[in-house]
C-alpha cells in the first residue's frame, strides 16, 4: 500500500472536566522519530507514542496536546506557611528597624519563589483512557491523510512506470541492430588485425566473444522488463505494509540497469532512450522519498 510519510491531522475533543486540542504533523524521515510538545502527561504519553508505533513504520511524528482545565478540582494548591512565616517576620524586623511601614500585596505572595505551589492532580483512569481514545481519532485521520496523498504519489509512479516500460521496448526493438553494430566492431578490428603478419585464430575467436559480451544488451533488457513488472505489481499491492524501503531498493536496481544499457549501447538512439530511462528512474526515487 502506497501511503504519503507526510501530513497534518487536528481534533478538539471535551471531556467533563476538561477540554484538549491534539495535533499530529507527519514530515519526511527514515525512520518512526517521535516528538511531542505541550501539556505533561507523564506515563500517558508513552501509551500515546506505542498507539503510533503500532500504525506508522516511518516519518517524523510531531505531537503537540494543547489542554485547557474547565474546573478547579484537577488543581492542588498549597502555601508554603512556614516560609511565608519567616518572611513576614523579617518583613517586620526591617519595618522597625527602618520604622517604615512594610506591606506584603497579594502579587508579592504568588512571585516570590516557593511560597506558592499549583501543581495538577493525575490522571484519573478514565481521563487517561479519554485522552488515549482522542489522540487515536487523530492519528486515524492522519492516516487517512497520508493515505489520500500516497494516492496521488501512486498515479505519478504508475506514469512513470508505464513511460519506463515503453522505453524498455523501444531499446529492445533498436537492440536487434546490435548485432550488426557488434560486426562492424569485429571486422574493424579484423582490419587491425591483418596488418600483423601473423595471429592465431583462437585471438580471433576471443575477440568476437569479448564484442558480442561487451555490447549485448540482453541482460540488462531482460532485468529492466522484470524490475518494471514488480514495480507495477507492488504499485497495485494491496497489502497493508508499507514499501516504501522496498520501492526505494528497486528504483537503485533500475538505475543500475539503465546506466549499465547506457555505457553498452551502441546505438545513438538506445543511448537517448537510457538517458530517457534515468530520467524517469531519478523521478521515481524523488517521489519515493515522500513514501512510508
């Protein structure tokens, strides 16, 4: 199955106490690289990353979870008495000693470190199971994104895995004067062959075998015709695994083949039909890097 490595999914969901944004930004990556941004959610974010782990295979996974509490009961809040205590006895020294009147406003209380504490209660059960439920309805349409983007990578691919195929058998039908061009080859050396006053014909013999090896396109025709049929087959897979890796294998193996063609052919026209064959080859790798 074709499917984009890239895409953005967001989703605001209300709970009873309280309300959360999530969203999920899906960018280019060799590998499943996680990172998360926005409110703590202690152990609740490793269930979150494990749920992502188990429905994308690579990509860069950006997730930011944007909370807002709708009541107080989530909230502890404490005073730190003593401290305070020690403060405003100071407080009360220097107004003496200064015979200043000293005050202590409600602003001085919450800035001044460690007096004040708001800490947020932990997740309850049901607020985690909430927040794991809304983060997979996210992740769900993000799939669905990059499903809808590997579709329009598909159609490209499958342009270009015709246009390879088409190619392929113009070069065939051209490399049937491969042999002639092979014979020319051979009695050009002939001729510089005779200028000797002697050479054995098993020389000869190996110089024919050394042509007809070093020209004939065979092979690399018959590998081409093959590596384009599995393209087409793993274009139409319905499988759910992603082959992105697997495409990206292929599309190295049809280069090779396409530079191979292109340094033994020795025909003018095979030549511009493997330089057309790397071109389209080279697309086909750039669209495979967008590619789970």
């Amino acid at each position: 199955m074709i499917r984009s490595m890239t895409g953005y999914a967001e989703k605001r969901f209300v709970h009873k106490s309280f309300s959360v944004k999530m969203s999920i930004r899906a960018l280019n990556h060799r590998f499943l690289d996680w990172n998360y941004r926005g409110a703590p959610l202690g152990n609740i974010e490793d269930k979150l990353r494990n749920l992502c782990q188990q429905k994308l295979h690579r990509g860069r996974i950006e997730v930011l979870v944007d909370m807002n509490f709708l009541s107080t009961d989530k909230w502890e809040f404490h005073i730190n008495q003593d401290l305070l205590n020690k403060i405003l006895t100071g407080l009360d020294k220097a107004a003496v000693v200064s015979q200043r009147h000293v005050t202590f406003s409600l602003e001085n209380l919450l800035n001044t470190p460690h007096i004040v504490q708001f800490q947020r209660k932990d997740f309850t059960k049901e607020d985690a199971e909430f927040l794991e439920q809304s983060f997979e309805k996210t992740l769900n349409l993000l799939i669905k994104e990059r499903a809808r983007e590997g579709r329009e990578i598909k159609k490209q691919l499958s342009i270009h895995a015709q246009n390879i195929k088409n190619l392929v058998s113009q070069v065939e039908k051209r490399a049937k004067k491969q042999p002639l061009l092979i014979k020319q080859k051979l009695m050009e050396r002939l001729e510089d062959l005779n200028r000797e006053e002697t050479f054995p014909e098993s020389k000869l013999v190996e110089e024919a075998s050394l042509l007809a090896q070093r020209y004939d396109l065979t092979e690399e025709i018959a590998r081409l015709k093959s590596h384009v049929k599995y393209l087409r087959e793993q274009l139409d897979s319905k499988e759910p695994e992603p082959i992105g890796k697997k495409l990206d294998f292929l599309a190295q193996e049809l280069y090779r083949e396409a530079n191979t063609l292109n340094s033994k052919a020795q025909d003018i026209e095979v030549v511009r039909k493997s330089l057309a064959l790397k071109s389209e080859v080279e697309s086909i790798r750039q669209q495979l890097q967008n590619i789970e």
